[in-house]
C-alpha cells in the first residue's frame, strides 16, 4: 500500500513541481474524493464494504442512577444491573432524567456503568431514581457511510427490507413486530414496524473516503489510482492560480477518464471470447 510519501516522491521527479508536504494533503484529499465520487456513480465495488447494524428491541429499567459529566460521559448504577439488564453496545437509549432526556448512545456497558458515546453530552446529576428506555425503532449507520449499494436485509432471513413507500403504510404498524421496511433519515436507519426482537440488519454500502491527515497516511485504492492521483496533483499546481473553468474541466475529464478505464473492467466481469456452451449456429 502506498502513501501521500510515496506520491510526494514522485512528484519530485516532474518538473515545474516544488511543494512540500503542507501543501500536498489537501489536494490528495481533493482527489481522493474526486475518485471515490466518480466511483460510486459507477456503482463500483471498489468503495463498498458490508455493514452490520444492530436494532434492539424496546425495554426499559428502573432504578437510583446518575449521570457523570467526564468526557465521555457516564451513566452509573448503584445496583450494577447494566449487563444483566441486557444494555448493549450502539443501543440508542433515552431516560425520564429532566435535564437528560437524550437520546444517547452507548459506547461500553459494564455492570454499574454505560459510557455513552463521544458525541453525546450530559448535564451531572447525582442518583436518583427514573427510567432508562431502549428505542427499538432504528439503529446507527457506519461513520462512513455513503449510500446503500443493495437493499438491506436481516441477518438469518432471506427477504430483504423494501424501502418505506409512504407515510401511510408507516402509519399502518402502530405497533412493533418483524420489520419489514426501512427508510434511511441523517446517520440512523429505522425500521417500519419497529423491531419486536433483536435484529442485525446487513447491507452493501459506499464508503466514504478517509481523509489523509500527513504524510505517512495510506492512499486508498490499493495503488489503482496512484498515478491519475499524481496526474490531479500536477495538473492541480500547473494549472492558472484563480483555478479557471479550463482547469476544472481537465481535471473532471481526467478524473472521468482515469476512473472508467479500471472501475468498468474490475467488478465482476467475465472472461473475454469464452466459449458458447450452446452452440446457437445449428
């Protein structure tokens, strides 16, 4: 696997380049995202990874708890019932606390505490005694999630999940069962009804790129596109410094270009002028 070093050094060796390091990662990261649009218009299995995403059914707990402001925050039980109460990693919760009512997610169960995730903050509160509820109606996307590539489907069966056709049919399951439809809002998908059960659901999705941070960061792609990412970067700094209309069509024709050349042949193409096992011709 090459890194953003590795493009830097060869960059050295064309002309009329002289940039440093500073200089380099934010048009590395301008290509990369370059590339990794033009592959998901191709639908390309290049940005595409399976995903897992746990929804849980709905159940609540009662009893003297308090939340901790500690970065990352904490919900603490005296009667250490966390884990036999079944909390689970990534369960999105919410409480009757008045100045946390959520929602939270939560990062880490133990017996007397639930770390909730990075993002999430709360206002301390020493113990009292309310009511933590789990949401069964969706479950969180990946962080770098870009689009479904395929239909979702539940671990363990076979049909998979269609997309939510209206608010009507939504208001039809009032109450929870076996999902049957999904609809993705912001990073959360939800299912319609909302689950009665545990569930995993699974699905091909688009990654989003990571962006690279220095120059021991790994270019993605597995050296596909290092140099049509070499291409950018020079056409980038060669190019007029109000970066006219001229160069930004180069660049998206290069990009088109390079992208469709690899990604149409990669995925899933069968060999050329094989045989007929039916000869048509008789």
């Amino acid at each position: 696997m090459s890194t953003v070093q590795d493009l830097f050094d060869v960059l050295q060796y064309r002309p009329d380049i002289n940039v440093n390091s500073d200089d380099l990662i934010h048009i590395v990261n301008a290509a990369i995202r370059a590339v990794s649009k033009r592959l998901y218009v191709l639908s390309s299995d290049l940005i595409t990874a399976q995903m897992e995403v746990d929804i849980f059914s709905e159940q609540t707990y009662t009893a003297s708890m308090a939340f901790v402001d500690s970065n990352p925050d904490t919900i603490t039980d005296a009667a250490n019932q966390f884990v036999v109460e079944e909390f689970s990693v990534d369960m999105p919760i919410t409480t009757t606390q008045t100045s946390n009512p959520g929602p939270f997610r939560i990062a880490t169960v133990a017996a007397g505490t639930l770390t909730l995730a990075s993002t999430d903050s709360v206002v301390a509160a020493i113990a009292g005694s309310f009511i933590i509820t789990s949401d069964d109606a969706y479950g969180y996307l990946p962080s770098d999630f870009w689009g479904l590539k395929n239909k979702p489907y539940l671990d363990g069966y076979t049909t998979p999940l269609v997309p939510l056709p209206s608010v009507d049919v939504e208001m039809n399951y009032q109450s929870a069962g076996f999902p049957l439809y999904y609809k993705i809002m912001g990073t959360k998908i939800y299912v319609i009804p909302h689950a009665g059960a545990d569930y995993t659901i699974k699905a091909d999705y688009y990654q989003r790129p990571t962006a690279v941070t220095g120059v021991t960061s790994t270019v993605p792609f597995n050296e596909i596109f290092d140099d049509l990412i070499c291409d950018y970067i020079e056409i980038y700094f060669r190019g007029p410094q109000g970066k006219s209309g001229n160069t930004i069509q180069i660049l998206d024709k290069l990009i088109r270009d390079g992208v469709d050349l690899v990604a149409v042949k990669h995925d899933r193409k069968g060999p050329v002028q094989f045989p007929q096992t039916v000869n048509w011709d008789l």
